[in-house]
C-alpha cells in the first residue's frame, strides 16, 4: 500500500514537473518576434544567373526584414509582412521542446523548425527545409 502511495506521489511529482518546463517554453516563445536577419536564403554556391535573380533576392530579403510571428499561449500563433497578417494557425513543441511545428488555418503546408535558442531576448529557428536550413533570427517587439 505505501509503495502503491509513493509511485502515485512520483507520478504526480513527474508530471508537475513536465508541465512546468513546457510553460516556462510557452512563456518564453509567446509574444511578437520580429525577424532581423536570415541565413541561408540563397544557398551557398549558387550563382545568380541574370540581374533578375539578383532583384529576387534583395526582394526576399526585403521580405525578410518585415517578418514577424505573434504566438500565444493558447498555442495559436501569426505571421505578419509589415504589421498585415498574412498566415495564422496553431503550433506545437515536440522532441523535449526543442521543435516548433506549426501548421496554418488552411493545413496546406506544415512547418517544421528547430529551435536554436529561446530567450527572453533571442529566438533563433532553423528550418528543415531542402539541403542547406533556412535560420531565422528574432528578437521581441
């Protein structure tokens, strides 16, 4: 009877604290992230084949520059280009808290990242996407 006591008290005990880090990670990652800079937008080695390409990258890191995600705490996030949203959905944290995947309205394409870092002050993610990841650096507003 008393070991059935404490495995329940350990259970309990383990549980309270899984809850507790995943807020401490929710807390943290919910507020509006505004993106400073990107890593990787052009894969390394790839040579712009005309002025056009050029243009394209400069726009896209335009883009870039006026990227922010609000994720809240009722695990719904947004993305917005220059204060208009543009994508909403809901996220999720996997693998120890250390994956984002969030998903938009629409389900059309899911998105994975690795969380970097995580901070009051620093959020970097790291895409999965094609060979070379996508790493994207925010800081609050």
């Amino acid at each position: 009877m008393i070991k059935k006591t404490g495995l329940k008290w350990l259970l309990l005990l383990t549980i309270i604290i899984f809850s507790s880090c995943r807020n401490k990670t929710i807390q943290l990652l919910s507020k509006k992230w505004d993106c400073v800079s990107a890593e990787n937008l052009v894969p390394p080695g790839q040579k712009f084949q005309n002025a056009q390409d050029s243009v394209n990258a400069i726009q896209l890191q335009n883009l870039v520059g006026a990227l922010s995600w609000t994720f809240n705490e009722d695990l719904e996030y947004a993305c917005a280009v220059s204060g208009r949203v543009v994508v909403r959905g809901t996220y999720e944290l996997m693998d120890d808290e250390k994956v984002l995947i969030c998903t938009p309205s629409t389900r059309n394409n899911i998105n994975r990242y690795v969380i970097n870092t995580l901070t009051e002050n620093d959020l970097v993610l790291k895409s999965n996407t094609n060979n070379t990841p996508i790493i994207l650096h925010f800081k609050p507003n």
